[in-house]
C-alpha cells in the first residue's frame, strides 16, 4: 500500500515506521531539523521490542511530492490539524482515506469539514513514545495498540486492511464499530492524565502512589466520564475504571506528552484537553472543576509559550 504520514514524530515516527518494514511505501511530511535528518541519515526507531533502523526514507515537507495515496496517517499535534487538513488535498485520491491517530475527540470532524466525511475514518492510538532526536524516536513502554472505525459504526474492508497492515508487524491493532466510545475512553484517561501531570510534575508512579493525587485524577476521569454521557455517547464500560487500570500498568517513571511539552517550554494541548472538557460541560451543564483548575491554571503558561514563539 501507498500510506504518507503526516508528523513523523512519537506517534507517527513510529507507526509509520513499522509499515515500512511491512514492505508499504511509506512517505514521511514533516519539517525542520527532524525532516533533515529523516533526508540525510534516515529514520531509526529504539524500542522495548528491538530497535529498527529504516536506512532511506522518502520525507518531505511538502505534499505535492508525495501524490495521491491510499492511506493518510494524521499524527499532528491538536493546534497544528486544521492547518495541516488545508495541505491534504494533492495526497487525496478516489480511494484514499484518512487516518487520524491525535489525541482528543475532535480530529475526525475537524478532517471531515474540510475534506469530506467519506474520506475520513475514526482512529486512535495508546504509546508512550517521542523524538528522542532529528531522526530518533524512543518508545519507553511496551504498549503499541491502534483502535480504527468508521463513523458509521459499520465494518468495513478499509479498516481491515489498514488494521491487518498494522498487526503484521506487532501492533495491537483492532477495528471498532463503536468508534466513538473507544475515543472518549481513551480521552477520560489522557486529558485527565495529561492535566494532572502537568500541574503536579508528577510521573505515572507518583500519581498511583500519593492517595490524594491519585483521587484528584480519578474526579477529573469522572468529570469527562459525565460529559461523554451527558454528549450521547455510549460508553461500553466505565471508563474511570479502564484508566485507573492503564495508569496501574505504565512504567513507574511514564510521563504523559503534555507533560513533557509543559515542563520544555513547547505548545501543549490544553484546548484540545480540559479546554474542550470545560466548553462542553458549560453546553451541558455539567460541573467540572477540576478540568476548570487544571485549564485556568495552565492556561498562563500555554499562552507565555505562543508569546515567546511570535518574538
């Protein structure tokens, strides 16, 4: 299959990079010093399951060099999609369809309004994985797990294909026909993870350990728990539970991405996270003060960080 990946970072990088090795042809977007390194030297994954090395990639910057695809793995930072679903139209065939592995509840509907809804299948995906470097991605966890589905909720052939495509080369791959609970299970656990992460400097195993911190991200779990119900969508179990069981499972020292992104300086996903949490509860009327606390106190530092950028 033809497949270009849009962001070759933590998320892209890697998934990206496991279909190469499947024998697909893969191109890489990207930019800056991880693009010029992808150009000069490649892309090399180091991972709990063996470290790859995939010696030439085709990475560019710019989609007109790419041409129509079968597939468009989207894995770009929240505040970077709408820009990015502007520049997809010469990658975009009869056939093709779009892949969105970002975190949040969005993506899909931001893809859908500018390219079309047929073109563009829910997805998500679990890794704890980054830059370690231009050209260097580490992932520090074992998980590796990819949930796709139509927005139909209907099976479908496509999906199968971009999931078995996946599974062969070790990824815990799956298509879903209740997309939109599996998406909403994964954003109770990472915008409540992220948030409180974020404000504490805490890691995985300092979260589990300290009964308060651990309660105060089981409230703000509950909090996106209600506003997913309170907005339609059928949750298949609780998904409080399900987090509490994923953050018991990460590595002691896992940190969540927007972690990382607060404590470098970076552009971190505040709006996509509490901020939607916070909109949506005030639409619904449902209380959330912990997504509120985490939102207006980061807040400052997300707006300090676009600041500094535009000097």
């Amino acid at each position: 299959m033809k497949i270009a990946v849009v962001g070759a970072g933590g998320v892209g990088g890697y998934f990206g990079g496991l279909l190469a090795t499947g024998g697909h042809h893969v191109s890489f977007i990207s930019r800056g010093e991880h693009l010029r390194a992808l150009k000069e030297h490649g892309l090399q994954i180091k991972s709990p399951h063996g470290d790859i090395r995939i010696s030439h990639t085709i990475s560019t910057n710019d989609p007109k060099e790419v041409g129509q695809v079968d597939y468009i793995i989207i894995a770009v930072k929240n505040y970077h999609l709408e820009d990015v679903a502007r520049q997809l139209s010469p990658l975009i065939g009869p056939a093709t369809t779009v892949v969105p592995l970002l975190n949040g509840v969005e993506a899909h509907e931001v893809l859908a309004k500018e390219i079309g809804r047929d073109k563009v299948v829910g997805g998500l995906c679990t890794i704890i994985s980054m830059i370690e470097s231009p050209g260097v991605i580490r992932q520090t966890s074992q998980i590796r797990k990819i949930v796709i589905g139509e927005l139909d909720l209907s099976p479908a052939e496509r999906v199968e294909r971009i999931v078995k495509a996946w599974a062969d080369v070790g990824v815990q791959a799956s298509q879903s026909t209740n997309i939109f609970s599996e998406i909403w299970t994964k954003f109770t656990f990472i915008a409540s993870f992220g948030g409180v992460t974020s404000l504490s400097r805490a890691n995985a195993g300092e979260i589990n350990k300290f009964e308060g911190t651990r309660k105060i991200f089981m409230e703000a779990m509950r909090e996106v728990e209600n506003v997913a119900v309170a907005n339609g969508v059928k949750l298949e179990a609780s998904a409080v539970e399900s987090g509490v069981k994923v953050a018991q499972s990460l590595e002691p020292t896992s940190t969540s991405s927007m972690q990382r992104d607060v404590a470098e300086g970076r552009p971190f996903e505040l709006e996509a996270f509490s901020g939607k949490i916070v909109r949506l509860g005030n639409e619904l009327s449902i209380e959330t003060p912990i997504h509120r606390a985490i939102y207006w106190l980061l807040l400052p530092a997300l707006q300090k960080v676009f600041r500094n950028k535009m000097r």
